[in-house]
C-alpha cells in the first residue's frame, strides 16, 4: 500500500504512458470501448422495456378474451355445427365457478371489422364508425386516455342512457377541432337516435389496441337494447388474480362454458380465446434474454480489452529491461518492480473503463432526449443499472490485477546484470 502513496511511483507511471502514447491509447480504446458498449447496449435494452411497459401501461396485461364459435363435434342429442353464444348471465356462473377469476368485462360491437360500419351524424357532418356497447369496468381493461370529459360509469349502465363516449378521429370529423369545440353535451345522432356526448379519448399507437380513435363507446345496455341482442355478449375480457396461471383459467372458463351449455369436453372449436398474458409473457421474456446477451457480450468484451493490455505491458516490461535492471541494482525489491508494473495495469484499466461509461451515458442521454416525447416509438427512458455498472469496474479491476501479473512475474525475473548487459 505505501508504493500507492509515493510520488515517484506515479510519475514513473505518467512517464511510462507519456513515452507511448500511441500505444497507451490503442490500449485504452479496447477497454473503454468494451465498457461504452456495455452501458449502451444495457442502457438501450432497458429502454426498449420501459418503452414496451409505457406502451401496456393501463391494459390489463393478465387478461383473456374469449368469443362463442359453433360446435364442431355432435353431443348429448345436438348436432354439429350448433352457434354458441355469451351470456351476461355467464359472468356470475364462471365468477361462482372459478374464484381464479377477478372480473369479467362483456363488450358488443357493430361496424369495422365487425360487420358494416354505422352512419354517425351532427348537424352537417356525418361518417360511417364502429360502435361498442361496453361496461365501466371495460375501462379497467384498456385504459383510454380522456381529452375531453368521462367514461361511462354505472349510472348509464341501470338507466340505458343514451351517452356516447367518441374516439379522436370521430372529433375531428363532426366537431370544429382546430377551434377546439367542446363537444361535450353536444348531441350525435346514431341509427338516428341522439346521443349525448360525455367524453372524447385517444388511444396511444404503439400499445396494444382493442379499438382505435374511428370508434364510440355507448352504455352495454343501451346497445343490447338499441340492436336487441338481449344479453348477448360478442367477447368477454376475463381477467386473472394475481400470481394465477391464465392458461388455468382460460381452460377452467371453457370447461365450465361447455358444461353448462352441453358441448362436448373434447370439442376446441365451441369457444375461441386468445390469451394476452400468455403473450406478454413471451414479450417480457425475449427482453430479460436481451438483457442478458448485453451483459454477456459486454462483459467479453470488456475482457478482450483487459488482455490486450497485458500483451501492451509484455512490450513494455521488455522495452524497459535496462530501466528495471537499473533498478534492481540500485536496491529496488522485486516487490516493488511487481507492484509498479500492476499499478499501471489498473491505472490503465480503470481510466479506460470510467471514460467508456461516462461517454455510454452521455449517449444514452442524448436518445432519451431524442425519444422522450415520441409516443410512437417504443423507446422510453435508458438507463442502466448502476450496481451493474459498478460489478462491472470491479471485475475490470480484478482482471486488470490478475492479467498484469504475467508482465509484473516476468520483470521481477529479469536479472539485474543481464538486463544491463541488454542493448
């Protein structure tokens, strides 16, 4: 430890990379760029993650929907091809049934992709829009940013208010936008019967959508009743407790679907489902597998480097033979010819690793600043994690310790009068 506190010790070691700058700096490129890479590759996979979190953010991400199909298989006296459908009243059966299950949304559709698209008209201004009757609780599900007013909520649910909720697109359409035109009490008319409107939402572009801005929300009831549907549901967004496997329930509701309405255990075509739990999964497993590979090849990387300079400190060691021996005979301990070739293996190695970090952050500085207020790119504040950092200047320095031993073994070997000798 004293030779840390000696000035002569440091100045040696200024002089030594002084007198082969070229190489020093070959040498510190190798470390410092394995470093830079590992806290931008860490940074931007982090990135990506938070990004693809914001995109999810307010969507039930534990969650099922699941549609009624036809039977493809004949049971207890039915034929093939039997048309199911859901029930409101299946959503206490399965709730009673399956205590997995921690709500039930029911949702209804008319228009887009759900048949022909329905005329819409203010005033002057009219357009064909996909319409969806829905449950407050539906909000849970796909959470929607609000520009004007409120969802629907229970009280339009029991009184079959005619309320709409409107999409973006839908605004701009029949409302004076560039004005801003509060639209909100301002009747629509739909199917021609008028509706109040009590709320405007925009849906975000890059997460997962179950409707889009060209769409309205009106009360379940009242749309079940305007296109007499009874308690006929299209699709049920079931979502799970917490630390449930979705793919139990997603079995359980089915099972308990075609018992109650006697479809055969064996028949996979009654019910259709698609389960999003089970894909985001996927999605948040591929990016802890990226994560990952940055550390990996980070860290390799970084290793490279380390080795590099101990074939730079092999050069060195031998371009300095005479120094050392004049050293050795002048009284300096083999202790001390060791330590001083370490010393300068961690000087160089931790130098090189801080300025690879600092300019790694610097960058990733500046792509949050460039993809900070870009909604539609998946990217969303990279950062890294400083205990990983810091793991990672350990292990540079503990390799920086083992690697500058060989050079340190082979200057403490030379022999005072052999290296005299030397040219």
């Amino acid at each position: 430890m004293k030779i840390l506190f000696q000035r002569d010790t440091w100045q040696e070691i200024y002089y030594s990379l002084k007198n082969n700058k070229l190489r020093t700096f070959l040498t510190m490129i190798g470390v410092g760029w394995g470093m830079f890479l590992y806290v931008v590759l860490l940074g931007a996979s982090k990135g990506v993650e938070n990004g693809f979190n914001k995109a999810f953010a307010g969507f039930a991400t534990n969650s099922i929907f699941m549609w009624a199909q036809n039977t493809s298989i004949p049971y207890s006296g039915f034929p093939k091809g039997r048309v199911m459908n859901l029930h409101t009243s299946d959503i206490p059966y399965l709730q009673n049934k399956i205590p997995e299950v921690q709500y039930i949304s029911p949702r209804n559709s008319k228009g887009g992709r759900f048949g022909s698209a329905i005329s819409i008209v203010r005033l002057d201004k009219k357009g064909n829009y996909t319409i969806y009757g829905d449950y407050p609780i539906g909000d849970l599900i796909s959470k929607k940013k609000l520009t004007y007013g409120r969802y629907i909520n229970d009280a339009d649910i029991t009184g079959n208010k005619n309320v709409v909720v409107i999409g973006n697109e839908v605004y701009e359409a029949l409302f004076d936008s560039k004005k801003h035109e509060n639209p909100i009490g301002q009747n629509i008319s739909i199917k021609g019967i008028y509706f109040t409107v009590i709320g405007v939402f925009k849906v975000a572009s890059n997460g997962p959508r179950m409707e889009s801005d060209n769409s309205v929300f009106i009360p379940f009831t009242t749309f079940n009743k305007m296109f007499n549907n009874g308690d006929v549901s299209d699709m049920f967004a079931i979502v799970g407790k917490d630390n449930v496997e979705l793919s139990t329930i997603e079995t359980q509701v089915k099972n308990a679907l075609k018992e109650k309405y006697q479809v055969s255990p064996e028949d996979d075509n009654a019910y259709g489902s698609f389960n999003l739990g089970k894909e985001f999964k996927k999605l948040t497993g591929f990016l802890s597998g990226m994560q990952l590979l940055t550390i990996v090849v980070g860290t390799l990387t970084i290793v490279a480097g380390v080795i590099a300079i101990s074939n730079i400190l092999l050069i060195t060691v031998k371009e300095r033979t005479q120094e050392i021996g004049i050293r050795r005979a002048l009284g300096a301990k083999p202790s001390e010819v060791r330590n001083q070739i370490l010393l300068e293996s961690v000087v160089i190695t931790l130098s090189s690793g801080l300025i690879g970090f600092i300019l790694g952050i610097l960058l990733l500085m500046l792509l949050n600043a460039a993809t900070q207020n870009n909604e539609n790119f998946p990217f969303y504040n990279p950062s890294v994690n400083y205990g990983n950092v810091f793991l990672a200047l350990l292990v540079m320095l503990f390799l920086g310790l083992v690697i500058g031993l060989i050079p340190a073994q082979r200057a403490v070997k030379i022999r005072p009068i052999e290296a005299l000798r030397t040219e």
